[in-house]
C-alpha cells in the first residue's frame, strides 16, 4: 500500500495556522518564509492530499490523523469560557469537528437553527475565545480543552510528512 503524503511545506502551511489561528494568510506566509500565493497552493494542495474541501475540513484532518500539534494554553478557565460549556454552544463548536465540511447556511440546518440564530452563537464564541473567524475557533477551543477532537488511530496508519 502507498503511503499518504503531505509535503513538508503543505504541513507546515497547516501547522502554522494552527500555531497563530488569528493572523491572515499573508503574515503567516511571511513568518515561514513565502509568498501568500504560494502559501495558499500549499494549503490547497493539502487539502487534496487530504481529501477535504476546506480549511476546516483540512484542520480537522489533521488533527484527527495526529500530523499536526495542537498545543495546550496553561491559562485556567476563566468564567467567560463556562459560559461556552451550554448545550447549544457545545454543539455549533462541535459541529465544526463533526461536520467542518458545511458552510454556515448548512451548518445552521444541521443544527435544527435558523442562520441568524447560528451567527449570534458565533460571535459570542468568537468574543469569548478572542479570535476573528471559523477556523480561529476550532483551533482556540481544542487549545483550551473546551472540544476535543479524537485521533482516528486505523486512518493513521500510512500517513507521513515528506522532507
């Protein structure tokens, strides 16, 4: 069987959104060294690789193949963050891990909300997680515990990132 390959440069475009979810596309490319074009083909191209449609879709990938480190903030919970621990808010966060595929409008149907309802619940957890979008989100909340994503141990096996 053939191993599944990431380049180096596809996971380290993926590694560095996960390290700095806030910043653009374009500081990110600085900080490892290329131009925004040629960092967003490298995600696209991780993307195929991966056999997703999204940066979120590809996040979620990679978290759950183990290739990328997703590490821990040491700040204890603060109040504002309890407040993510409700119900509904647990499910958008968790939809983004069971369902990163969806767009918000699909997104909202498959929480049974409407997609005003859906964008309220977004921006608290964007204020509360202090980022500025979807993927920001995913990533602050694994850091901090508040979701888990689970390691997918038998789709592991064959994966690697090239030199």
């Amino acid at each position: 069987m053939k191993a599944k390959t990431l380049t180096y440069r596809q996971w380290q475009a993926l590694q560095a959104v996960i390290d700095d979810p806030n910043l653009s596309h374009a500081d990110r490319a600085r900080g490892i060294g290329i131009a925004e074009h040629t960092f967003r083909s490298h995600l696209h191209h991780a993307y195929r690789a991966l056999g997703v449609h999204s940066l979120t879709g590809a996040l979620v990938k990679a978290m759950r193949l183990g290739l990328v480190r997703v590490r821990s903030l040491p700040e204890p919970p603060t109040p504002a963050l309890f407040r993510l621990s409700t119900p509904r808010r647990q499910q958008v966060l968790g939809s983004l891990i069971d369902r990163p595929e969806l767009n918000l409008a699909a997104r909202a149907r498959y929480l049974g909300m409407s997609p005003h309802t859906l964008d309220n619940h977004l921006r608290f957890i964007y204020e509360t997680l202090d980022v500025n979008n979807l993927n920001a989100a995913l990533v602050m909340a694994v850091r901090l515990g508040v979701i888990t994503v689970p390691r997918d141990k038998e789709e592991r096996t064959g994966w690697k990132v090239a030199a």
